[in-house]
C-alpha cells in the first residue's frame, strides 16, 4: 500500500502529525500496533478537555476527526523492517503479519517502553499503585499520611529524588525514601536531609517484594529482614528504551538519553525526509509534548514533500 506519508504510532504524537497532515490533502497511512506506554492507566491527565478521561476514548475521537477529510487510514499492524528505496525515493515498512507499506515520508511516533527493576510484583502495580509521574498520577491520593520512593534507576540519585519527593510532599504528609540495599544513596540522601530538612525518611532496606494493597493505590514493600510496610503509593521513574528497532534499522542518530535526535522546528532526524515525534524523539515524555511535536512533524514532512514535487527548495 503507497500513501505520501507514513506514521509509525497510533498514539498522541502519530494522531497530532496526521491531524496537521490531513489539513493539506496528503494521502497518509497510520501503523499502528495497538501497543501503547499508557495501557495500564484508565486516565489522562494534563491535558485540557480531556482530564480524568480514558485514553482509548481520546485515540478513538482522533481518529474519527479524519473521517470527513478521507485521506487517512488507520491500520492495525506492528512493524518489523523499515528501509529506504533509494532507486523509487520511497521509505518502505513490512510488518510482522506480511504486509508492506511504502510512502515518501515517514514519520516516527512509536514511543518508548519502561525497564522494569528487577522487584517482584513490581509490574503488577505498574500506575495502579506506583508512579512515574505525580503530575498525570497521584492527586487522587491526596491528604495520604505517607508515601515511598523508589531510588533506583532514573531516580538513584540525591537530585531526582529529591525532586520527585518534594512533588510527593503535595500528596502525602510524608515521604520514605526507599533506597533497596543501595547504603551509599542512603548516606547521601541523609546527608542532604541533614542540610535542608523536609518531612522526608531514607530506608536503605533490600526490597524483596512489592505487592498492591486493598485500599485505592496502597502498596506493601516487603523486606530482606522479613519486615514490611504499606504506603499509599509509591513513586518511581524507571528506566525506559525505544520501541522497537526502527530508528536503529534506518541509521538514525540518538541523544544521549537514548531518544531519537530531532532537528527543530520540525524534527526532522539525521535522516533526510524521517521525522520523529512523541516520547522516542523527546526525554520530556508527556502526552501535551507528544501532541506538540507530533503538530512540528505533521507540518514539516508535507512542508518537505511539497518542495521536492516541484524541485524547489525547502525552507529547511
């Protein structure tokens, strides 16, 4: 199947570029695999006219937006192998079920996915009890008498941890800062507590178990001293990685957060006529930034693609 532009993601970022798109009659194809970072929240949040609501509701009135315009299809497809044709100009995407899908432009908007510590249970508490973000989770916890956080990963450091306890001060009247047998993160922590003191604790305590509680978004940490303790959440920012091996397979440059380096306005990757957009191509990893950069792809991929049809030269 042939169309001027193909997105790779059916999340905000791919649904934002092809909102722009469709405004300039571009027959475009949205691949998407089904397979979203938010799959495990009920909510969004943030996000203006849509607060507290499901995010399946919100791709489906995307979606239905394109109907009246007809020049955009959706297809359910996970894509295996992309590469450019460099004798027909054109990207070409194969997915897993066989199929092939071939277009001018290509756009990425196929996110990221958490690493998970290496905790039992810690999985199935993933957004129902523990946090990566105290904005998009959280509120509805308020007034609670105490909260973890969890410091490994992307949070294993005095700054992060601080950072994202002080946003769990809003929520909760206290908060441990659980730091899983690391005793040097421990001392450190102290030592910034003793400093600038906040109704903060460190625990340096080997977590062995993390199980979800009965009451709204309560979790029980069990420890290596057979102890354990309920709080009313925790919050943690694990560690993520592209998804899939798109970008790898097209040669396109990374930051060294991992993300798919852009090029503004338009986030065009080191990839001539490849954009990115959403959480692969930014670290600030939210639904308002996705719906942001996906608008920057959506308008420099046609902007390109315009150019070339009448052997002029683009703006960028």
């Amino acid at each position: 199947m042939n169309s001027d532009i193909l997105i790779i993601g059916g999340g905000p970022a791919g649904l934002s570029a092809a909102s722009s798109i469709v405004r300039q009659s571009h027959t475009t194809t949205i691949l998407d695999s089904g397979t979203y970072r938010n799959d495990a929240s009920h909510h969004m949040h943030t996000l203006p006219t849509w607060d507290h609501r499901e995010p399946s509701e919100f791709r489906a009135a995307a979606i239905k937006d394109f109907e009246r315009y007809g020049t955009v299809s959706v297809e359910r497809a996970t894509v295996e192998l992309v590469k450019k044709d460099e004798n027909k100009g054109v990207f070409e995407a194969t997915t897993t079920d066989g199929r092939t899908f071939a277009a001018k432009k290509l756009i990425l908007a196929t996110g990221v996915e958490d690493v998970f510590p290496d905790i039992p249970g810690y999985s199935e508490c993933w957004v129902s009890g523990i946090f990566h973000c105290l904005y998009c989770h959280g509120w509805e916890e308020s007034g609670a008498e105490s909260s973890g956080m969890l410091a490994e990963g992307d949070t294993g450091a005095v700054l992060p941890v601080l950072h994202f306890a002080r946003q769990g001060l809003t929520i909760s009247k206290h908060v441990t800062l659980y730091t899983n047998g690391n005793e040097q993160l421990a001392s450190e922590l102290k030592t910034a507590l003793a400093a600038a003191p906040a109704p903060m604790t460190v625990d340096s305590r080997k977590i062995t178990k993390i199980a979800k509680g009965p009451l709204r978004a309560q979790v029980g940490l069990h420890f290596s001293d057979g102890s354990e303790k309920n709080e009313a959440f925790l919050a943690h920012k694990p560690k993520f990685r592209l998804r899939g091996q798109i970008a790898e397979q097209l040669g396109c440059e990374r930051t060294s957060m991992g993300t798919v380096k852009v090029s503004p306005p338009f986030n065009q990757t080191s990839v001539k006529g490849v954009f990115a957009a959403g959480d692969c191509a930014n670290p600030m990893q939210t639904i308002t930034q996705a719906l942001f950069s996906g608008t920057a792809v959506g308008g420099g991929a046609p902007l390109q693609l315009q150019a070339e049809m009448w052997n002029q030269e683009a703006i960028f």
